[in-house]
C-alpha cells in the first residue's frame, strides 16, 4: 500500500474510535452530580480530540516521505556534534596543558609552607634568636633547584608601592605591612624582610628571612649575630645566596626602625651596620629594595636625596598612567553604553559575515594553529642559542607569523581566499577615517571591561583567602630590566606588531568566528556573549601572567570582540591591542629603567 493511502487507513480508523470514545465521554453528563465539572470534563475532551486528530494527520501525512529525509538530517547533525565535540576536547586539552606548565606547582613551595607552620610559634617566643638550618639532605638537594637571579618587576613595583605611597599620602601602614606578602619565591621574602624592617615589625622579618634561608636550604646561623662576617660576598657565586640572606639579616638588625622596635625608646645600642660587599649584594639581586636599604641604614644625605627623587618620579609616573587609564577608562564606558542603546535599538547591528557549514573549519583551524604553535615553541627550545641574545626574540616573533600558516588548513578544507578572509575579519572596505574612529572606540570600549576583570582578580584573592596570586608578569616583563637599546627595540615590535596581528587573526578572527557561526541559531546577543566570554577565558588563560591579570586580559578580549561585532573586522582591534601594550610597555620601561 502506498504510505499516503497507509496514512489515511489507519487515521480513519484510530480516529473513528478515538470519536467513539470521546462521544461515549460527553453523552455521560448525568453520572457527573457537579454540572460544572462535566461541562469543563466535556469541552477538554472536545479540545483534546481535535488537537490529536491535527496532530495525528499532520504526523501520517508525513511519515513516509520524510522518514528517509529526516534520518539522513539526524544523522548528519549528529555527526556534526560529534565533530564540534572532538574539536573542544582537543582546544580544551591543549589550552589546559598550557596554562598547567607555566604555573605547575613547585614542591619546594609547599615544603616552605610547612616549614612556616612550624616556626610560627618559634617566632612568637623568641627574642633575637631564629635558627635556619636546612632538615634533611632532601631538602638540600631541592635548594639546589633554579632559583631567581633578581628580583622580578611585580614583586619591586608592589614593595614600592607599599612603602612609597603611605609615605607621600600620609596613610596608615601597620595593617597594610602585616598582610602583605611579595612573593613565594626566596628574594620575594627577603625584600619582604626589608619591607617589614622599615615599619619595625621584627617577628615578620625574621619570619621571611627564616623561609627564604629553608629554600635555599643554608644556614646562617643567628638573627642577631655580628652582621659583618661575609666580607667577601661577590667572591664565590656558589655561596651567592648564602651571602645574600646574610646582607639581608645584617640590613634588617641594623634597621633604625628595628634598633628603636627592640628598645621602645630608640636607646638601643646600635649594631655593626652592613659592609660596602653586602649593600652591592643586595642592590645587585634585590634591585630597589637594596637601594632602599643602603639610604635608610647609612643615613647617606646623597643616598636618601637620590631615593626620594627616585621615589617622586616613580608617583609621577604612576599617577600619569592613572589619569590615563581612568580617564580613557571613562570615556569607554560612554561609548560602551552608547553601543548598547545603539544596538538595542537597532541603529547598529552584527556586521559578522555568515556562511554555512563553516563552523567546523574555522574549529579545526584554531586546533592546526593552537598544534603548531606550540609545536613551533618547543622546537626553538631545542636550538641551542644564548637566552639572553636579541636574536631569541627574532626568533619569536618569527615564530608567531609562521604559526599562521595553520590557515592554510582552511584552504585545504575548501574554503575560498574570499570566505577565508570574510569569516576572519581580515576586509576593511570602509576607509581610513573610520578604522582610526572605530579604533579609538574599540581602545576606550576594551578599558572598562579589563577594569572590571581586575576587580574581579581582586575579588578572587579575596574570597578565596589568597594573599599572593601568582607572580601577574609576563616574560618580556622581565627583560625589560637589563635591556639595552636594541633589545628594547624588538621587544616593542614583538609586543605591539607581532602579538596583536597574530592574536587579532587567531582569536577574534578564528576562534570567535567559528563560535559565531556555530552559535547562530541562538540569535545575536546570546551568540555574541557565548563567543565572547567563551574566547575571551581562552585568550587569558594561555597568557602567563597567572590568575590575578586573567580576568583583566579576558575583559580586554571582550572589548575587542565587540569590536569585531560591530566592524565586521579584527583591523581595529589590531590596532587598539597594539597601543594598550605600547603603553603597558612603556610604563614598565619608565618605571623599572630610569
């Protein structure tokens, strides 16, 4: 029997007795004693019966000539499920292989925390006294890790801030010392050994010393022994981080503010200050906090006039970087909310280029290029070349325009140059005028977004209870402080050309595009805020500044994929990412070269 002749069949005949039924239902009012229930029980019946006669006659009408349809559209929509899913399982893996290695925990961090758990009630009892001695030859053999050559960046610029702005600003400082931790790693705790020495807090500076001591797995022998026993600091490179928390113990007892915490009336008897050795030592590793120490221990009128110049240009600096964020800052959130006006009423709309079945190829090409890229950083790892030579950032740089090369995957996978460069974003047809407007929006748009990120950072440490979230630099941070001309140079061009052309095309080109295309279905907004939010955690997560900037850099990715939104293209965000790292790394030039 043909289907549609089988279809009528057996609707006439299920439905014949589904009227029966209902017929039979209906006539049977004077069973009921509540006439109003009946009538209620009569017309539901009535509704019910019509709807499934509708129902079932669109359903047979249809079943045989869409079932064979309907099959191959559930089995091609499954596949394509599946397909996305793998796609996600291999960016996710990556991504978290990524973001595991640069922060993957440290055992001797965890050994330093139990070592601070047992001198906490040491420290409570004891006067001048703290031993530092190395447990077990385990732990020697760890001390013999990599450790720190100076300083970093962030720890300097937080110790900075802790003891030049309460100075200048006349604020409290007790409560704000005693939290404060710089760092995990042994030079963090001995500047924070100075840091603490400035406000006379005794106990937590001998604190720091102590765990810095243990990571290094030396002995020292006493907080208050003579200060003068390691006159030959420079000598020997091996005794170099003995050497070093000696100058720091010698620093912090001959601290005046400790002399005067000691005695309570600053009649203590003075101990031996540091020798010229150590105070080279500590300026040597411990950049600032040495200079620091070397002016308020020697009580040098030079030292002290050059360290509160220092000290003035420093807050210069940082209220001129103030006045610009937040100034910009608040000319973004007026464009922000202009934007949004704007597209709830249909002034402006998604200027994204849409094709069909292309979801999955911008997917597979995130993954080819996320593949390379890595595969390409590990590959540099293996040439043997000096790592402080400017041609390791040739390399790198040379490195992220050759991973761009995974885009010839798309073109593998059939898709056109024109498709290619529409779905990425790489078109501007609208004239210079606009790409410098559209990128002073998308720069000032992106600002307010990356604000929120850091008091989210903030609310992190906080609700969390962590007092130190990770050390929030980059690598070319911290080449910054022995750059010379040249190596500035190549940093600003892999910083502000290589990174943003690279990133822009990837991210907001790639990545959102394949979450836009495959997200259409679910209308604009949410489309847009899915993809955004969902690229934006990405962009920040390989990044490896730890989770304090994270999410400041994926607000900083959200501002720029509104950009994309609204232009149809990455060249304004291209350009805007280029100025905020300009400016982020000019910022650390000034601060941490003059």
């Amino acid at each position: 029997m043909p289907p549609r002749k089988f279809g009528r069949a057996w609707l006439d005949k299920c439905g014949l007795a589904w009227h029966l039924i209902c017929f039979q239902r209906i006539c049977r009012v004077e069973e009921d004693r509540n006439f109003a229930v009946s009538v209620k029980r009569r017309c539901s019946f009535l509704a019910l019966d019509s709807a499934l006669c509708v129902i079932g006659a669109l359903a047979i009408c249809g079943m045989a000539e869409g079932s064979r349809r309907a099959k191959t559209r559930y089995c091609a929509g499954m596949q394509r499920f599946l397909h996305a899913v793998a796609i996600w399982v291999l960016i996710l893996g990556i991504a978290g292989v990524s973001m595991y290695v640069p922060h993957r925990p440290d055992p001797k961090n965890s050994e330093g925390d139990l070592a601070q758990a047992d001198t906490q009630s040491e420290l409570a009892s004891a006067d001048d006294a703290h031993a530092m001695k190395p447990d077990t030859e385990e732990a020697k053999g760890e001390s013999e890790a990599i450790h720190q050559e100076n300083v970093s960046s962030a720890t300097e610029l937080r110790g900075r801030l802790l003891v030049v702005l309460p100075s200048m600003t006349g604020a409290g400082t007790g409560p704000l010392a005693k939290d404060v931790i710089l760092g995990d790693e042994p030079l963090d705790r001995l500047a924070s050994a100075i840091v603490l020495a400035s406000f006379g807090m005794k106990a937590e500076a001998a604190q720091q010393i102590d765990l810095a001591a243990k990571s290094f797995a030396v002995d020292v022998g006493d907080l208050g022994g003579a200060a003068s026993d390691n006159k030959n600091v420079l000598a020997s490179d091996k005794a170099s981080d003995k050497a070093l928390v000696n100058a720091t113990r010698a620093a912090v007892i001959a601290w005046p503010e400790m002399i005067e915490a000691a005695d309570g009336t600053g009649t203590f008897k003075q101990k031996p200050q540091p020798t010229k050795e150590q105070f080279e030592l500590l300026q040597q590793r411990l950049g600032w906090f040495g200079t620091f120490a070397h002016a308020k221990i020697s009580a040098d009128e030079h030292a002290l006039s050059e360290l509160q110049e220092s000290d003035l240009v420093f807050m210069l600096v940082l209220g001129v970087a103030a006045t610009w964020f937040m100034g910009f800052g608040a000319c973004g959130i007026v464009a922000l909310i202009t934007l949004i006006v704007m597209g709830l009423t249909r002034k402006i709309g998604s200027a994204i280029t849409s094709h069909a079945n292309t979801s999955l190829i911008l997917g597979e090409t995130f993954v080819a290029w996320f593949v390379l890229f890595l595969g390409l950083q590990f590959a540099a790892m293996l040439v043997p070349m000096d790592p402080e030579s400017p041609l390791r950032l040739v390399m790198s740089g040379a490195l992220m325009f050759a991973a761009l090369g995974a885009l010839t995957w798309a073109r593998w996978r059939g898709l056109s140059m024109g498709a290619l460069m529409d779905l990425t974003g790489l078109r501007w047809n609208q004239g210079f005028f606009q790409l410098l407007w559209k990128t002073a929006i998308s720069y000032v748009a992106a600002l307010p977004l990356m604000g929120l990120g850091l008091l989210i950072g903030l609310g992190m440490g906080w609700f969390f209870d962590v007092p130190n979230l990770g050390n929030p630099t980059h690598p070319i941070q911290e080449l910054i402080d022995k750059a010379n001309h040249l190596e500035l140079f190549l940093l600003f061009a892999l910083a502000c050309v290589a990174a943003p052309i690279t990133e822009e095309i990837i991210f907001r080109g790639v990545l959102y595009g394949h979450l836009r295309q495959g997200t259409s279905k679910w209308g604009v907004l949410a489309s847009m805020i899915f993809s955004m939010v969902i690229s934006g955690t990405i962009f920040a997560g390989i990044h490896p500044q730890g989770a304090f900037v994270a999410p400041a850099l994926a607000g900083l990715a959200c501002g720029f994929c509104i950009t994309r939104e609204w232009s149809g293209s990455v060249f304004p965000g291209m350009i805007a990412h280029g100025i905020q790292n300009a400016t982020v790394l000019a910022l650390n030039v000034v601060l941490f070269q003059m």
